[in-house]
C-alpha cells in the first residue's frame, strides 16, 4: 500500500524538489547582481526532470584519484547539473546577471511551484477520500 502511495506522489515530489532547487539558484543569481564577474547559473528544469524520473538522478558522483594516496568518496552532485547562463550582454565588471531575466524566471518558477503544490494537494485530497470512503 505504502509503495502505490509513494509511486502515485513520486512524480510531484521530484518536480517540486526540483522547483526549490531552481529557486534557490535563482536566488543566488540575483543576490549576486552586483559582484563582479559573477557568472549567472541555471538548469534545464525539463532534462533534470526527465534524469529523475528516469532514476538516474541518485545524488552521487564517484569522486576521481589522481594518486594512490587519496581517499575515495562520493560527492553529492544534486539531480541537475549547473550551467551558465549565456548573458544577452555583459556587464563592464563581468558580471553575467541579467535583472530582467533573474525575476521573470523567478517569478515563473514560483509560480509554477505554486501549481505543483495544488497539484499535490488535490491528489492527496483525492487519495484521503478514497481510503476514507
């Protein structure tokens, strides 16, 4: 039962894991308007969506040694990988971040957060009356 419920909500919680990681990238993008040569960051939403479905977004990364004397480890790589953001002009300090940019993909992210969140709930609603009767 536990794992019907968790593949039904799965989907959800890896698109809104996803919104929030975007969000906070985001974020750092703006709050670093100002610092020079900040290179603006974002991810393909759509392709790290797929790669967590897909399951191959395990958050692990094996570490490489260039000498037998270093230890080996994992290293958390997230589910998206970072790119940069190609500027549509650049700053004279070489900072990449584009304002205008940075709040509408701001404000398109939280706004399609928002949608997931309802999503979300109105599944859980629909599940709650089904188990209740």
């Amino acid at each position: 039962m536990v794992s019907k419920l968790d593949s039904a909500l799965s989907f959800q919680h890896q698109a809104l894991t996803l919104r929030a990681n975007r969000q906070q990238v985001l974020a750092g993008n703006i709050a670093n308007a100002d610092t020079p040569n900040f290179k603006a960051r974002d991810f393909d939403f759509s392709a790290a969506l797929a790669k967590a479905v897909d399951g191959r977004g395990d958050g692990t990364l094996a570490l490489t040694t260039t000498s037998p004397h270093h230890l080996s480890g994992n290293a958390e790589s997230g589910l998206a990988s970072l790119l940069y953001r190609q500027p549509t002009q650049a700053g004279a300090d070489g900072n990449t971040v584009d304002m205008d940019v940075e709040r509408a993909q701001f404000s398109e992210n939280a706004m399609y957060y928002e949608a997931g969140m309802t999503f979300l709930s109105g599944q859980i609603k629909t599940l709650l009356t089904a188990v209740q009767g």
